[in-house]
C-alpha cells in the first residue's frame, strides 16, 4: 500500500494543471448504457474511479479504449446480444465505488431491467438511494430490493412529473438518463444544480436527449426513442482546483490553478478572500496569492452553489492555521469528520459537536503518521503534512488515487517536498 511522506514547512508557488472532473466524467459514462454507438470523452480523468466505471461497463458490456483524444466507448459486439444483455452491477464493484449506482437509470431505460448492488453506507455516511429508486417508481419502473440488490423492470419508462425530496446528485443524474429515454414529457422539481448534473445534461443533448432547465430546481425532459453518438469534454474538477488554492492559501503561497471554470469556484474564492487571500480571476485559471495573516471564518456546506462538502475537509486544514476561532458545519453528510482525529495527532485543536467543528484558534502542526479515511479526507491529510513541522506520513494513499490524478507530482511542481513511497 503506497504512503505519502511530506516534509513541511513549505510555500506552494507556481502553476498547476486541472484534470477533467471524476464527478462529471463518471455519469458521462455511465451515460455510454444509453446508446448503441460511440462516445468520445475527452478530458476523462486518470483516476481510479474512472478505472472501476469502466470495469464495470465492460461487464455490462460497453469497452472503453483510451484514444490521443480521450476514451471511447462502444458495445462489446463480439459479446453478442446475451452478452450485452448482462445488466447486472455486481457488489464486488459497487462496494468498493458508490457512483456504479449511476448504471441504474441508463441500464433500465435502454435494456428494461437492471439489476444493481445496494451500495450500503461508507466512511462519510450511510448515503441511501431511495429518491433514485422514488423517481424509477414515478416512471413506472417496478423495483424490488432483496438479497442486497435493487432489481428494476419496465417495458419501456414512461414520462412522468416527479418531486425529490431531497435534491441529491447522482439521483439527479440517473433520472435525467433514464427520463432521456422514457416515452413522453419528464418534469423532475427540486433537483441538484451542481455543474457536473449541468455537463452530463450538455451531455445527453449532444447525443439527441432534449432538455431543459439543468442547472435549476426544474428541468424537463422529453423523452426520445434512440440516442447516438457524440463527442463530448468534461468540465474540469472544481474540487481539484479548489484543494490546490486551499493549499495556496494555507501555505502563504502564489498559485495558479489553469484550466478551469472559475464560475465553478465561487463560493471557495469568496470565502478565501475573506480568509485574508488575493484572487486573480481570468478567462480558464484562478490565482491565489496570500501574503499577510490568515483570518477565521465561519463555513456551513451547502448543496451547489453553496459551499462544497467535498472541500470541507481540505478547509478545515486551512482553519487549524488562522487567527481566532472557527465554526465549520457540515450539512450534507452526517458523518464528514473523520480527519478530525487525525489532524489532531498533527497538534490541531478542533471540538466536534454533531455537525459542527469548532477550531479554537491556531496551533502549530507538527509530522506525525496520519490515516486517510475517504478522498477528501486524505487531501486535508496532505494539506497538513505542507505547513506541519517535519515529516508527515499518510497511510492508505489508494483514497485520494480515487480522485486526483498525480497529487504528488502536481504539488512537487508547486514547490512541495512530498514523495510516493510503495510498500
Ligand atoms: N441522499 C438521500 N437519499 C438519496 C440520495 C441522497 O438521503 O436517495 C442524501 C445523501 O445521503 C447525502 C445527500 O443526500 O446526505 C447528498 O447526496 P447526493 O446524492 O447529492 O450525493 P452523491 O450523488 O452520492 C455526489 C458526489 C460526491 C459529493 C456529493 C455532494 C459523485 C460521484 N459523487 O455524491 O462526491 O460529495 O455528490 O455534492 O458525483 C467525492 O468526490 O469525494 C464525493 C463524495
């Protein structure tokens, strides 16, 4: 198992470049179930997600080859037709990556039935599925749960209006694919506006799907017999982006993040500029450059467009180091906090209280070995280890490897001494 060892302090300067978004890139290919055809996407991120969903389309039978200009993917037709009539997402693949829950909609919408592991909770909450399946029902679709798994049928899915409860993501996302191919008008009311449900449905349009409203609270979608091929780029990885400039900040360093959306990033930038940093905002980059003190500011995390869960951690870090006391809430997920206790082996003082954690004011850090528990966790780990006296080393590094492509290399091209030690 690899670990990172960093020896800190340091100061990041120079320019790093964003990959393709894992978040967005993951339902574009679950999106590849719609059709019976090619899609090229480029800009797919390098990452082990990425690796796992096309495991698991080839099962379902999809191979996916990477190109100069990105992956792409087709039937299996040497599989035959029993061969791709396999619509079963197995839990050896789903336990170990929740997003293969993405396969469901396109699987039932395209072949009628799917059947898919329940992925069951993980380190950051118990994360259920039930609006997903809510909104198959609202289409017509017959789910049924045993032994572990959801197993859905619908001769063909039916147009229909349909209210999520909660506004979830990946539930978003699997009823805009399963609605692209439904007979008849969908109206889905209260859905997720991050920008990666925004670029899947840029998407599925490309590949004929007609829709309306992502992006917003409402989207409508009128359901077509046949999608086709189509060429598509992700959005670049606003998580990625924002855990180099946290890193900026938190280091006192000069970082420009290429690449990107910065519309994507607004909520982040506000709140470092709060912090006490200078932002520079350009055309596809965002530089960050933080000379005088580092200030405390509340955050609560929101869905999009308030502030990400997904750098709450990495935020975090960046609090243990600023003047006066901090409240960070986590509102998405119930269970977001497990670097806590790792950060404080580091020297952090931080109280946890349900949802809230409460960083007093600032200690200095100092190298210990550190635990990565999830993605996310595991960058704040590495954020840490960069201003932390001595050496910091990060144990089970195959967490961030799910979601960021070549960390240690980005962050010795910005200055960090971090290395990736294989055991
Ligand atoms: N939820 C329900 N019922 C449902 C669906 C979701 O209660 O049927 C709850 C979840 O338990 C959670 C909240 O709603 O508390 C939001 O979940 P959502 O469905 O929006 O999240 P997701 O689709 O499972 C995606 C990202 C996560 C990111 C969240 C929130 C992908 C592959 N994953 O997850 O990314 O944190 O949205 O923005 O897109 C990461 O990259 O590290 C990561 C965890």
């Amino acid at each position: 198992m690899d670990t990172f060892h960093i020896h800190g302090p340091c100061r990041l300067q120079g320019s790093v470049r964003i990959a393709g978004a894992k978040n967005a890139a993951l339902p574009a290919l679950a999106a590849s179930l719609l059709v019976d055809d090619t899609l090229l996407l480029r800009k797919v991120p390098p990452v082990r997600d990425i690796a796992t969903m096309r495991r698991l389309l080839a099962n379902l039978g999809v191979v996916s080859q990477d190109t100069e200009d990105g992956v792409e993917l087709s039937p299996n037709h040497e599989l035959g037709r029993e061969g791709l009539h396999q619509d079963e997402a197995h839990y050896d693949l789903v336990k170990t990556m929740r997003a293969s829950v993405l396969v469901l909609g396109p699987l039932l919408a395209r072949r009628g039935h799917a059947r898919v592991s329940l992925p069951g909770g993980c380190a950051i909450g118990v994360r259920p599925i039930e609006q997903h399946l809510a909104g198959l029902r609202a289409l017509g679709a017959q789910v049924e749960l045993s032994g572990g798994y959801v197993d859905t049928r619908a001769e063909r899915l039916a147009g229909a209006r349909f209210r999520f409860s909660k506004a979830t993501v990946g539930g978003t996302e699997n009823l805009l694919m399963a609605a692209s191919l439904a007979k008849g008008e969908t109206v889905l009311e209260n859905c997720a506006r991050e920008p990666e449900v925004v670029d899947l449905a840029h998407l599925l349009c490309r590949m004929g799907a007609q829709i309306e409203g992502a992006g917003e609270a409402t989207i409508h979608i009128e359901g077509t017999e046949d999608l086709h091929s189509a060429d598509h780029s992700v959005i670049s990885d606003r998580i990625e982006a924002g855990t180099y400039l946290i890193a900026a900040a938190l280091t006192g360093g000069d970082v420009r993040v290429e690449n990107v959306q910065p519309g994507h990033l607004e909520a982040l930038l506000e709140k470092l500029e709060e912090t006490g940093s200078m932002v520079d905002i350009g055309s596809d980059w965002v530089r960050l450059q933080r000379n005088g003190e580092l200030r405390a500011r509340d955050v609560v995390t929101a869905p999009y467009p308030g502030f990400p869960t997904d750098l709450q951690a990495q935020y975090l870090a960046l609090m243990t180091q600023a003047e006066g006391p901090a409240t960070v809430c986590e509102s998405v997920f119930e269970n977001r906090f497990q670097h806590v206790p790792e950060l404080a082996r580091m020297g952090a003082r931080i109280e946890i209280d349900g949802n809230y954690a409460r960083v007093p004011g600032p200690t200095a850090l100092s190298g210990a070995h550190v635990m990565a528990t999830d993605l996310r966790a595991s960058a704040c780990l590495v954020l840490a280890g960069l201003v932390a006296e001595g050496r910091t080393v990060v144990h089970r590094i195959y967490h961030l490897d799910r979601g960021y492509e070549e960390m240690e290399l980005k962050l010795q091209k910005l200055g960090a001494r971090v290395e990736r030690i294989s055991t």
